[in-house]
C-alpha cells in the first residue's frame, strides 16, 4: 500500500521532492526544542496550491494523514508528526515567491514558504515596514506565523499576525482551492473565514499564499534599557509610556534578573548595561516618522518623569543602531540561553495587567513551597500581558528527570492560577500537541465542544494534523 501511495504521488510531483530515505527524513522530523519526534512516510515539498490539492485528494483516498510544516521552530509540536508512520509532512519551503508589493494598498502578497526576514527586507527595500518580528525570524514562514497566529515584540502597536492578514489562499481538507487573496481593510460578507484559517495550526486547511498588510517605514527609532524595582512599578512605567507616547510605543519587553543572569553565562558577550542586576529589566522602544531628535526629546522627558516618580532607578539610551540592536540580541537570546541551559517547562500565558503582579507572587510562591531550589525565569511581552513563565530544575539536578517527574503538576498548578486569574494558558505560541490537554481542561466546555465541531465541519476525515489543538 505504502509503494503504490508514493508512486502515486510520484505522479503529482517530481520524486526529487519526495523525501522517504531516513537520513533526508531526519531533519524533518523533530521540533526546535528537541522535545518531539515522530515518523513520517515521507516528506513532501510542493512548489503549488494545485499540487497540495492533487496531495490532499490522494491522501484523502489512502487514509493517510498530512502535517503541514513551515520552519519547524513552533514551541508545541505541532508541526512535528506522530509516531504512526501513517503521516506525511508537507513542508512548504519551496513555496517561497513574494507575489507583489502592491504599494498604493499598502499590501504584500506572498507565498506561505516565505521566510519572515526575507518579507521583512523585500518590503524593507521599497520603504515599508512588516511589523512582524519575532527570534525566530530567520527561519519561520509566514505560513506558520499565520497558522499560530504567532506575536512575538510588535504586538502593542501592531497587533498580532492575525491583525495584520488580510486574505489568504488555503487548500481545504477536501482538497480544494479557496482563493481569498483580496487586499480589503473591509469585508462584511458572512462569517470570517479568513480568521478561521488563522491560529488554526494545520489542523483545518493548508494555508499557501496571504495579502499582508505594510506600514510606512519609520525614520526614527531609540531604544533603552531601564532598571526597575517590581512588576507593579513596570506596570506603572508601561501606563506613563502609553499615555505619553501613545502610537509611538512600539517596543516594551520585560526581563527578571534570572534570565539575563542566564543570558550571560551563556553569552558572555551579552551582558546588561545597566549597573548592579537589577531586579528586573525593560527594554522600550519609540519609533515615528518624526525627526530623530522630537522622538528622543519625548523619550528623555518620559524617562526623566519616570525617575521623578520613583519608577525607574537607572536609564541607557542606546546611542546608535548597533548598541539597539545589542539591547534586543540580549532579549532574544533568553530562550536561546534557555534551551543551551536544558530542557525547561515553558508556559507562555497571557494575564490582565491588572492582574499581573498578584498572579506572579502568588504562583511563585506556590511553586518555590512545592518545588524548593527550583528557578523560576520570567521575561516577555509586558506590554501585551504577555508573560513567559518558565520553570527549570534547581541548579544540580538533570533537567530531563525532573521535567519527567514533575512536568504535569507544573503545568497543572501553572494553568489553574492562569484561570483563577482570568488569563490564557496560550499567548502566542498556540497549543499544538504540548497543550492539547491543557486546551481540553481550561478553554471551557461550550468553547471545547464548538472548536471540535468546526472541525469535524471542515475536515470530517480527521486527515489535517490530527490530534493538534483539538482530537476529534
Ligand atoms: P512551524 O513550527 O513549522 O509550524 C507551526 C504550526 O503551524 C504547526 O501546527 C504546523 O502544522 C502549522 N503550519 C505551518 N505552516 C503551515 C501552513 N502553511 N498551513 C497550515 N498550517 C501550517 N512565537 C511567537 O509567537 N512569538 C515569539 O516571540 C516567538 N519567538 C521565538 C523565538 C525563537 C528563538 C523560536 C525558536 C521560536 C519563537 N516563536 C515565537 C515560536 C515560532 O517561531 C512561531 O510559532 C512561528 O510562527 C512558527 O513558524 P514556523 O514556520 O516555524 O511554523
Ligand atoms: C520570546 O518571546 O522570546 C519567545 O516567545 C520565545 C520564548 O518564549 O522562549
Ligand atoms: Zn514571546
């Protein structure tokens, strides 16, 4: 059966593309963090949406199932297929062409396969800017970034990936073409199905091409590193910044201590300007089409504000693009310090930032009473309440065994302080298989039971990434 499925497919496309022999296969199969590996017939990289269609039918026919796959960098296995053997992954890398700059709308439209710096420079290139930007810019695809709906250090101005697509091409589970390529800010015909696809994780149809939106390159941009105290007082600073700067605020990520300690051990090139480890860190970013020297003259007088009223107890202004650029590799190096460190519980939550400073003293608390020695590494993107708890065994003790032992009730006790407080135990990476039980315990049952039927909706087979997000 499994001959005559390849050379079927084979038929569909160039056998070049058609990856079975297991050292090919290799690279494919296991995710960024090394938590997930699976199996996979094959791995099949198709250049068009008519091939995926073609894919779809004849797997459709052969039960077999398909994961659609982009850079592989997502944190929750969902693009990494089971151990069945019964799956093929579809990678899109080959689908990488950016189709137009449409500038007079404002909108690029490209292929899912791009690369999210290579959007970022096209558009770059004739003066605009894609706001999207995450660490794992230089190799994830917007076809993932759409399919998590992924945030990362622009969302506070710029919304999520979501708010910045305004139509897609997707290849349904019943292989056939939607083409919703349109470039419109409005369209009210019925039900969205543009945000359906969105956030949907290869789980309701392959996403092949987007229109996204542009924005007006900005001319000035400072950035600063501040010292903080306690999460009330960045809070506190977030608040002035957003009444002050308004629109101009494009950038507020927070960083404890702890990580940057870790950042550093690992990157000793990475260290904090600021002098004597403060408690916690907040890199700022201001961006505008003014002058250079309107956006820096608001920034002091904030900065000046925020010391007057105790907030803040030391400032560094970068002074050149290569010392901002220095401030955001020591951010995005946390999770890559992170991950040399070993295997950590990740939750990546969302809190109202009303809410932000009781939830941390109080689930901290809880996990130091229960888990003495253990390290606690918080940073992320405060500005959106978005916050990532990550939990590492004590200094001493392997990182695997603990996580084998006390993985779940981690997760457990950090997703029922996410509820009590009201937040989300999924920001911005998605669930895929990591927190498919989460997902089922915390959504509520009414969201659980629609998700599920949407599902059964559009792919009644179950032949799209089963088992990620929701098992039907
Ligand atoms: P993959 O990992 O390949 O896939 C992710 C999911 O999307 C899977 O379920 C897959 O099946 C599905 N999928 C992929 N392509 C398609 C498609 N064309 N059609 C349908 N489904 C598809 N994420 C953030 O949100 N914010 C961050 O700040 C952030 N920082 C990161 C930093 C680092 C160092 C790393 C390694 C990751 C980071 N991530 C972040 C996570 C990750 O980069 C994002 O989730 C990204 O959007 C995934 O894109 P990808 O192309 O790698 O997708
Ligand atoms: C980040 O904000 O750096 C990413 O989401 C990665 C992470 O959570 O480690
Ligand atoms: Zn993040």
């Amino acid at each position: 059966m499994t001959d005559k499925f390849l050379e079927q497919l084979r038929q569909i496309i160039d056998q070049q593309y058609i990856l079975t022999a297991d050292h090919d296969k290799e690279p494919y199969l296991t995710d960024w963090r090394k938590r997930y590996t699976g199996k996979a017939l094959a791995i099949v990289l198709p250049r068009t949406s008519s091939e995926i269609a073609k894919i779809v039918h004849l797997c459709a026919s052969n039960n077999i199932c398909i994961v659609p796959q982009g850079g592989h960098t997502g944190f929750c296995g969902g693009a990494t297929p089971d151990q069945s053997g019964n799956q093929i992954v579809l990678n899109l890398k080959r689908m990488n062409s950016i189709l137009q700059i449409d500038e007079a709308n404002q909108t690029i439209t490209l292929e899912a396969g791009c690369i999210l710096q290579n959007i970022q420079e096209a558009a770059a290139a004739k003066g605009f800017l894609f706001p999207l930007s995450l660490g794992a810019e230089g190799s994830c695809m917007i076809g993932g970034n759409l399919a998590t709906n992924a945030g990362g250090t622009n969302v506070l101005r710029y919304g999520n990936t979501r708010d910045l697509c305004l139509g897609l091409e997707v290849v349904t589970a019943k292989g056939e073409i939607w083409n919703g390529l349109k470039g419109l800010r409005k369209d009210n015909t019925g039900y969205d199905l543009r945000d359906l696809f969105v956030g949907s994780e290869g789980t309701l149809g392959i996403i092949t091409a987007a229109v996204m939106k542009l924005y007006p390159l900005p001319i000035s941009q400072w950035t600063t590193l501040v010292a903080v105290d306690d999460v009330r007082s960045t809070i506190a600073l977030l608040n002035l910044f957003q009444k002050r700067a308004t629109s101009l605020l494009t950038g507020f990520e927070m960083m404890t201590n702890e990580s940057l300690v870790l950042t550093h051990k690992h990157f000793p090139q990475m260290g904090n300007p600021l002098k004597g480890n403060p408690p916690y860190t907040v890199l700022i970013e201001l961006s505008d089409h003014e002058s250079e020297a309107h956006v820096r003259q608001l920034l002091e007088d904030i900065l000046q504000d925020a010391f007057e009223s105790e907030l803040i107890s030391d400032a560094v202004i970068a002074s050149n693009l290569s010392q901002a650029n220095a401030f955001w590799h020591m951010r995005e190096h946390i999770t890559l310090a992170q991950a040399e460190e070993g295997a950590n519980l990740k939750h990546d939550i969302t809190i109202p930032l009303s809410a932000l400073d009781d939830f941390m003293r109080d689930t901290d608390a809880l996990i130091r009473a229960k888990y003495p020695g253990v390290r606690i590494i918080n940073f992320g993107h405060l500005g959106d309440g978005n916050l990532h708890y990550n939990i590492a065994a004590p200094q001493g003790v392997a990182p695997k065994e603990f996580n084998r032992l006390n993985e779940k009730p981690i997760h457990e006790l950090v997703y029922a302080q996410v509820e009590r407080f009201r937040g989300s135990i999924s920001a911005e990476h998605g669930v895929g298989q990591l927190k498919l039980e989460g997902l089922r315990a915390h959504k509520g049952e009414v969201a659980h039971e629609l998700m599920k039927s949407v599902k059964r909706a559009l792919d009644p087979q179950n032949l799209l990434n089963p088992h990620k997000v929701v098992s039907i």
